[in-house]
C-alpha cells in the first residue's frame, strides 16, 4: 500500500461538480492499493498516518499528531502511485490491486481511521474527481507498507 500524504489547511473532491468530501486542517492521503496488499497494509497504514507528528507545537516544532490538532483526512483512491514507468512512456499499472479488492481495502483504511478516532472524508472510488488542496507548509511525505517491515 502507497500513501502520499500532505498536510493542508482545507481540501475537497468532487465528482461531477457535486462536492462528495471535503475537510478544513489536516491531511489530503492519496492512497493506492498494491496486488498483495491486505488488511496488515492498511492497519500499518492507518496507525502510520494518525501518528504522524507533523503539526507545529506552541514553540512552532512539527511535534503532534492529527489527534492532537484535531484534524480530519480526505483520504483519495489513487491506483496511479502503482504506475511502472520504467520502461516506454506509458506507466504500467499491473502491480496495482483489481477494483474490488481496492475497494474493499480502500474503504477499510478509511474505516481504520475511524476508528482511531480521526474524521475522515472520501472520494469515490473508480471515479473522475477533482481534488482542491492548500498545501500547508508544503508538508508531503510518502509512504510504502512494503518498505516498513
């Protein structure tokens, strides 16, 4: 499982000009779901990004954690961060997971998140949407499951 994840002052997704979720402070996540992902990869994930200490403390050091800011995620199905662009000009998406099981692994780390206490707004899933962020900082990071252990 792939995350990018950037700190925002306010976000939104919308589908079709109708906006389907949108946060004020906290974190835009793309998220991809890889072939061999399962639920270890999302709860890695989850407890990954609602740990990250990236917010400013009273002496302006990134030292707390969304909780502790009490800030929401927009989390955005992106199977394009399993693009191959290694050969040819066009990515390769074969390492990417099939729709269903993304989907199911997609509305799991959302649901993580959750359950850790933390707001979560979504896209939808295999859909055109437009996503607007404010980057703030910029603050962007990436993450790999499969690189963790």
């Amino acid at each position: 499982m792939r995350a990018v994840v950037q700190r925002v002052s306010e976000a939104s997704v919308s589908v079709d000009g109708e906006t389907v979720g949108a946060i004020a402070s906290g974190f835009v996540v793309l998220l991809g779901v890889g072939g061999d992902d399962n639920q270890d990869d999302v709860n890695w994930m989850a407890a990954k990004i609602a740990g990250l200490r990236v917010f400013e403390d009273s002496e302006g050091k990134m030292n707390l954690d969304l909780r502790e800011v009490k800030a929401a995620v927009l989390v955005v199905s992106q199977f394009t961060l399993f693009g191959d662009c290694r050969k040819g000009r066009r990515p390769s998406f074969v390492s990417a997971a099939r729709p269903e099981k993304a989907d199911a692994l997609y509305q799991s780390f959302a649901a993580e998140l959750r359950g850790l206490g933390i707001p979560v707004e979504t896209g939808r899933f295999q859909t055109h949407m437009n996503v607007q962020l404010v980057n703030d900082g910029p603050v962007t990071l990436m993450l790999d499951s499969k690189k963790s252990f």
